[in-house]
C-alpha cells in the first residue's frame, strides 16, 4: 500500500513540476527575438555556404544539410546561456574585473 501511496505522490510531484516547467518555459520564450535568432541562423548558412564554395568545408548533400548544421549552431548557442556568467547581475561596485567584462552585453557599453 505505501509503495502505491508513493507511486500516486510521485505522479503527482511530476504533473505538478512538468505545469511548471511549461508556464516558465513560456516566460522564457517572452524574452527572446525569434526574428533576430532566425536572422543569425540564416547568416550562419550564408557563411556555411562561403566555405563549402571555398573549399574551407567540405560539401554537404545539398542547402538542407547546412540549415540544419546553423541551426544545431543556434540551439548549441542557446544551450550555453545556462552556464554564461551575464545571466547573473553584477553589482556595479562589484571588484572582480572578470565579472565586470562578462556583464557588459552588446547593447551596454563597458567601463571607460
């Protein structure tokens, strides 16, 4: 009976945790310019593309195969903001010079 019980809560934890994850995941979503992510991913291939033509690469199949190469890139990005040190706010008095340089985006100017 108590195996059931647990069974029965721990269901219930996961229904709960998986509304969760998706309300935030939405939230997430509010934050992020989808048209500037495709217009990246659309540079990406066009780079792509400049070094298959140079030889740089070799050639792939056909266009398809360096969409998907740029966009594995984009979401390879985007998998890195979890660990990105700007995610975190710094205090503008804080003394660690390599927090300081990593909280500057490209939109905010560094120290001067």
């Amino acid at each position: 009976m108590r195996a059931v019980k647990r069974s029965i809560a721990a269901a219930a934890l996961d229904r709960i945790l998986d509304e969760i994850e998706t309300r935030y995941c939405a939230l997430v979503a509010e934050t992020v310019d989808f048209a500037r992510l495709d217009a990246i991913e659309q540079s990406l291939v066009v780079e792509l593309e400049t070094l298959v033509a140079t030889g740089e690469v070799p050639a792939p199949p056909d266009r398809r195969a360096l969409e998907s190469r740029a966009s594995s890139m984009v979401n390879w990005a985007l998998c890195m903001l979890a660990d990105d040190p700007r995610r975190t706010k710094q205090d503008e008095d804080d003394d660690c010079e390599l927090c300081r340089a990593f909280s500057y985006g490209p939109s905010t100017p560094g120290p001067r």
